[in-house]
C-alpha cells in the first residue's frame, strides 16, 4: 500500500507541464521508442492537477487508472481496519 501512496504523492509533487518530465520507464530509460505504458504516469499526474484533456491526449487509461489506484488504496486501508479490529476483539 505504502508504494501506491508514494507513487500518488509524487504525482501530485511534480509539475506535469513542465519539459523534460523525468521518465521512470525502463523501456524508454533503454532508449526504446515504443511502450504501451508510457504516458500513463504523466497522464495521471496531468488527471491529478485537473488537466483532464491533456491527460486523456497523454494516455486515454490514465483516469481509470487513477480511480482504480484509489479505489486500491482506500480497499487496502480499509482491510487494515478490519485486521486490526477482528484481532482486538479476539483478545
């Protein structure tokens, strides 16, 4: 869960319209021109800062893809209460 919140919150830190986006690909790092993924994480950084046009013009999956991390997170955290709850009341 602690790696979803990290990768949130560096979307939300970055400025997505600036050049020169740092890429975390490694496909692309490798100097190669095509990757299904590339854009997604730009997208989600341009979906998180209200660029919703730019976001879809990046990567049309980036706005599931940021309501599917949520929805992750919040399942996670949720899954923690629960943990926490049953093994209290076992004691």
């Amino acid at each position: 869960m602690s790696l979803w919140c990290i990768a949130l919150v560096y979307f939300i830190v970055i400025d997505p319209q600036t050049i020169g986006f740092i890429s975390l690909c490694p496909l692309h790092n490798l100097g190669f021109s095509f990757c299904p993924g590339c854009g997604l994480g730009h997208s989600l950084s341009l979906f998180i800062h209200g660029y919703i046009t730019e976001s879809f013009a990046a990567h049309p999956l980036g706005i599931p893809a940021a309501f599917i991390l949520l929805h992750r997170i919040l399942t996670l955290i949720q899954n923690i209460i629960e943990q926490k709850t049953l093994l209290q009341s076992t004691f």
